[in-house]
C-alpha cells in the first residue's frame, strides 16, 4: 500500500521527522521495500538481465553495517495478493508500467526509470540465510503485521512505504532512504565506545502537533480520502469538489500545488470524529453510491488499524511472550479449502515463494515482464513446462479435497481447471489460461500437495529431472552443486525461441569460472556455502599436470578436484575486469535486445526450476544465482565474441593458452555441449551490430537431452 504524494509532502518538509542515531536496537525490515531499495540505490544496473553477484555484495554490506552497531534486524516480506481482488486494479497497472519500463530499455539499452530483475528477491533471501537473520513471509500484504510485530517489540519500523506515515508506530518509523550507512562511533555514559548510524524518524504525535484537533484514529481516513492501493484517487472527487478546503495557516510547513488539497483534508479533519467526518464525505455523493463508499471507506481505515500477526513461531522465540495475539493463516484453495501445515509452514518461513498463493489461492498469476525482443515470444514461453508441472502438483490438492462438492465459485469456471497467466504479448500484456499437466513422461502421474512430502528424494530428483525433460544418469556425472543448473541450463537451450548462440553459451560459461572461482578467490572472500565449482578447487603453486580434454571423455573431473594456479587465476581476473562495466551504446555500437532476451529465458527457466526444487524441499542442491550471473558480464562477452572472427580462439586467449583456468572452461562446456544436440545451437559468424541472424528450430528436438 501507499499514500498518494504523502512520501513527496515529508520530502518537502523534513522536519515533521527528527534525527536520530539508530543503534543498540532491534528493527522491523519491510523485505519488498528493502530488495528495491538496496538494489536501486547502488545503481546497479537493470537493463542486461541483473547484476546479482554485487547486488549480493552489497546486500551483505548493509547487514554488517547494522551488525556493526549492534542492530538486530527481522525481516518481513508480502506474501501473495489479496484474495478478494481488490488491489487487481493495482496489480494490473504496475505490469503495465513494468512493460513500458522495458519495452524503453529494448529499444535504446536505458531508461529514465529502473526495473527489478527477476531473480533479486531471491538473491536477498539467499544472503539471509547466509548470515541466520531472522525473516518471515505474510500470508499477504505485510504492513499490518510489520506494525504489529514492531510494536509488540518497542522497536521501529524501516521501509519506504509512504502507508506507514499513518500507522500509529509507537517507537517511530525510518524511511530506508533516510539512513547514512556510514558508521559514527560515540561514547556511552560508562566510558564504552559504540557505533550508530544517522537517521531520521518520524512519530505520529510529531506531526500531527502541525494539525492541533485531530484525533489520531482519524488519520487513517485521511490515508482513504487521498487515495492508496485499495481506493482510487477519483472515487471521492465529489467530496472534494463540494468541500471548501481551508487556507492553511501554519508557517511551519511547505505546501506545493499537488499538497494543496493534502493539506486542506488534515486542516478540515480538525476537530472532527471518525464517524462524523465519514458521514459528511458519503453526503457528496450520490445516494446509490454511498453504500458501496461507505463499506469501501471503513474497508481502508480498518486495514490501517487490525495490526495482528501470524508469524510468531518464524521469528526468535525470545521475542514472544505467552498471550501474543496470533492470527490463523488465511493460505487456502481457490474453492477455499486449506492447505497443508507442511506448505504453510515453509511459505511463513519465506522458503516459498508468493507464487505458490497466487496460484493456488487465485489461479491467477502475473509474470514480471523483462527486457526483451518484443518481436519475439514472451521469454517466459522458454519455461512453460515447468509451470504447468507445477500447476498440476497445485491443481492436485483441490481433487483431492474437493470430491463431491460443490465448488463455492461456479461463476469462475474457466479458472476452476485453469491458470489465468498475464504476460507480454508483443507490445501489451495479454491474459492467457493455462492447462496444468497432471501426468510427467519419465515419472507418472503428479503427485498431491499431501503426498509430496512423503516422496523419498530419488522419486523427488525423478520428478524433477522428467520436468526437465533431461537424462538422470547424464546428469548424476556432476558434482551435486552443479547437477539443478546443469539440468537447467539443458533445459533452457532445448526450450529456447530463438535459439542460443554458441558465443552465449561459452560467455555463460566463463562467467560461471570468474563469479563463483576466480572473483571470490581474488578478493579475498572465498565464501564457499553456496559456492558451484569453488568447493571442488585446489589452488596450488606447484601446479600439477590438468586433466585433459581426452581424460574428461573417459572419466568427468568434476567429480574429483580441480587444480588451479592461483597465477592464472589472477591474470583471467585481469583480463576479464573489462566486462563488468557499462557498455556505451551508440549509433556505432548499438544495443543488442537479443543477448539481453537469451539471458533473460534463462532467467525464467531458473526461477522455476528452483520453485519446484523448494517445492520438493530441495531434492537437488539450489544454485545461487550471485555465483554465476552478472548480465552485464555476459553481454559485454557475447558482444565481444560475435564481433571477433575466431571466437573460439578469443575465448582460448582470454583465458590462457594451456592454462589451468583454460582447462575447467573446456571440461565445463565439453560436458554440457555432450548432451546438446547440434542443431540447438546457433554457431553465428563476426557481424555489425544488430545484424546476427538465427536459424530456426528443426523438428524433433524435443527428446530428452
């Protein structure tokens, strides 16, 4: 939720907040608000498809600063939408916005406004496991329960939200932009040193001392009247057009043109009740109207006021105390049956993600548009299959439960057997019902959503690998941190319209070595828990004979140990530093759409292969997409290497003749181009810029790899 022009009006007037030095502390992190901000404000870039390997940088880097001053965050992130539709509308236009957002960054390779990529939020959550920090994942939108639980502790609240300016908050509310992140040390009254940060905080009773008369239970209705995600700014225009909204007398404040009216409300709003102040706003209206207005009015201000939660057993068990209200989950069915303790408890746990609710609760789901060819198929088309696998294990439990009853929602029939998808189609979004696939070739029939769990993990890695529509065997002759992204990326290339490149592919390759090898390695952080190849590598300056490319036919030594030398490492870190930067487009060099579009169908094959993965409760190891994905990194590459005429030895060059690093790029692709199909690749020759053309898929590739 948020406030219509509420953020703007504190911009203008920074004093209705107070300076404050946060530390010693704990915290309440609105998630959503946070995996924006922290991204978005280290000017990562966003048009190449993420830079998720500094995007986990920096996400740690903020946490340890709060470590550092002795901040004790929880994080609590939005669950699925509403059931009762009622921010659709809201939905709906942020797609649309999304969509223009990267229909502008196709054309010119930037924009006047930024987009999150798809795999971020996941990146964040990654890092909070990493570092054990507390989190929990709402049923739905989390404001209510952000304020709940930040009041329950006496502690503030941070986000961007403009909603919690109306919340009554008792330890205050931190806008994220507002906090320095430098640390400042100071001296406690016992001689002990500490370290805060700089901030500012706002109180309610702090601003609502501008407005001397107003209650502040009328405060929420004020949020109503202006507009937010529930009401539209023009349902009360009569309202405002019947009201002579007071001069506002105070000095203390700025008021711009768009404030006017905001101003006006709080000053009207002056010594009136909650319930008076209601009737005279259903009074402008029309008589046939007001019953709706009013249900819509105390609908708004009751969701500012129910502040109760159910992620008590998710969070540190210090915090709770016997009696803390706790309200049941509201996870159901589309006809409206529960689910499974099982899946509820790992969606509170933020272990699933909110597409789970969407699709079970609403049979409704928003793919988030990415940057692509907009002549071209919805990248999302790449990975289809995977969703309808996953809808089938969805669909599952309602047959189960439902038997003989009558469904309470006949009048949605086309969504009781299908999935409304919403997605780019050419230049619009378009609504599509999706079929979901009870029956997997390789594995049978789905399994149930109450079965699932009871699945041993061969039948949970069968299940998956015959999603993939790969050969288990084929796959099991990876080390186990490589097999999930190995399947994928087989996946993706049988998937892919149009076709991968082979200058793709090798880029993708040699951006795996240089994020999860070669840059951890370098910078002196070889942080190895969620790590691909770097576990299975040996840096040894007595640099022993490499496996080569003969032995890697007979016996794979991925298996085993990979010996690098660290000076070849080094030098690859070298060369390779170049790719990380932003490109520069021109007439000259212009931006290519299509490497962007090849990435980003990668993206949505990964993305869903993890979700069922966690829906197996992980069968398969889950790559980490900060280990092998910088965007940036791979179209600068791809870029490089169709523009050279001999990419294969540019790559060799790059890396190192007869070097160890060398070495590991030709056993990784040796043994993903094995189990490829010649014809799913396409081999593109040195073209100008925008000229690379791709073959068309043949016939009869879709035979498991």
């Amino acid at each position: 939720m948020g406030v219509r022009g509420l953020s703007s009006f504190f911009d203008l007037n920074p004093d209705l907040s107070l300076l404050h030095h946060l530390h010693d502390t704990e915290i309440v992190i609105d998630g959503n608000n946070l995996v924006h901000l922290l991204y978005f404000s280290s000017r990562l870039e966003c048009v190449y498809g993420g830079d998720y390997d500094r995007y986990a940088d920096v996400v740690r880097d903020f946490f340890l600063v709060l470590f550092k001053c002795n901040i004790k965050p929880f994080i609590i992130f939005d669950g699925g939408y509403d059931l009762s539709d009622k921010k659709l509308r809201t939905v709906q236009e942020r797609t649309r916005q999304r969509l223009s957002i990267a229909l502008q960054i196709a054309k010119h390779g930037q924009a006047s406004e930024k987009m999150l990529p798809i795999l971020a939020h996941g990146v964040l959550r990654d890092i909070l496991v990493e570092l054990n920090i507390s989190h929990a994942q709402c049923d739905f939108e989390a404001d209510n329960q952000i304020v709940a639980i930040a009041n329950h502790l006496q502690c503030p609240v941070l986000s961007q939200d403009s909603d919690f300016y109306i919340y009554d908050i008792v330890s205050g509310f931190i806008r994220l932009d507002s906090i320095d992140l430098n640390c400042l040390q100071s001296v406690k009254p016992d001689g002990r040193t500490y370290y805060y940060l700089k901030c500012k905080i706002y109180y309610v009773s702090n601003f609502l001392s501008n407005f001397p008369g107003i209650d502040r239970v009328v405060l929420p209705l004020f949020g109503t009247l202006i507009g937010n995600d529930i009401v539209n700014i023009q349902t009360f225009e009569t309202f405002f057009l019947n009201m002579k909204l007071p001069k506002m007398k105070s000095k203390k404040l700025k008021v711009s043109k768009r404030h006017i009216r905001m101003v006006g409300l709080l000053t009207w709003l002056q010594y009136r009740s909650l319930s008076e102040a209601v009737e005279f706003v259903l009074s402008c209206l029309k008589k046939s109207n007001r019953d709706a207005a009013r249900e819509l009015i105390y609908e708004s201000v009751n969701a500012y006021k129910k502040c109760n939660t159910n992620l008590i057993h998710y969070l540190s068990d210090k915090i709770w105390e016997e009696g803390t209200p706790e309200t049941e989950s509201s996870l159901v069915t589309y006809e409206g049956y529960a689910l499974p303790e099982w899946f509820i408890r790992h969606f509170h746990e933020g272990f699933l993600s909110p597409f789970f609710a969407n699709a079970s609760g609403l049979h409704r789901v928003f793919l988030q548009v990415q940057v692509e060819d907009a002549n071209e198929p919805n990248t999302y088309l790449c990975s289809l299959s995977l969703r309808k696998v996953l809808y089938g294990i969805i669909f599952s439990v309602q047959s189960l439960l439902v038997g003989d009853h009558e469904s309470p929602k006949q009048d949605k029939l086309t969504r009781l057997k299908y999935v409304e998808e919403h997605g780019r189609n050419g230049n619009h979004i378009q609504k599509s019902y999706i079929e979901p696939s009870f029956y997997i070739e390789g594995f049978g029939s789905v399994p149930t959503f109450v079965d699932l769990p009871k699945l041993d993990i061969k039948q949970k890695r069968q299940l998956l690998v015959s999603a993939l529509g790969v050969n288990y065997d084929k796959l099991n002759s990876f080390p186990d941190s490589l097999q999930l992204l190995v399947g994928t990326v087989w996946f993706w290339i049988r998937n892919a319209t149009p076709l991968i490149s082979e200058n793709f592919l090798n880029a993708f390759i040699v951006a795996l070595i240089v994020l999860d090898v070669i840059k951890p390695y370098c910078s002196g952080s070889p942080n190895s828990k969620s790590s691909i190849l770097l576990d299975k590598c040996v840096f040894l300056e007595d640099y022993p004979s490499l496996i080569n490319i003969q032995k890697c036919k007979e016996d794979f030594g991925f298996k085993k140990l990979l010996f690098l030398k660290p000076e070849d490492v080094k030098t690859v870190e070298a060369k390779t530093r170049k790719y990380f930067r932003k490109p520069q487009h021109s007439s000259a060099r212009k931006f290519v759409v299509s490497v962007v579009h090849s990435l980003n169908q990668f993206q949505t094959c990964l993305l869903f292969s993890l979700y069922l993965n966690k829906l197996l409760l992980e069968p398969f190891i889950s790559p980490h997409a900060e280990r092998f994905i910088n965007g940036t990194f791979m179209y600068n590459l791809t870029r490089e290497l169709q523009n050279v005429s001999t990419p294969e030895l540019f790559v060799t060059e790059l890396l190192g003749r007869n070097s160890s690093v060398l070495s590991v790029f030709q056993t990784l692709r040796y043994k993903i181009r094995e189990s490829i199909s010649s014809d799913l690749l396409v081999k593109v020759d040195a073209k100008p810029a925008g000229c690379q053309s791709v073959k068309k898929k043949k016939k009869g590739t879709n035979n498991p790899i």
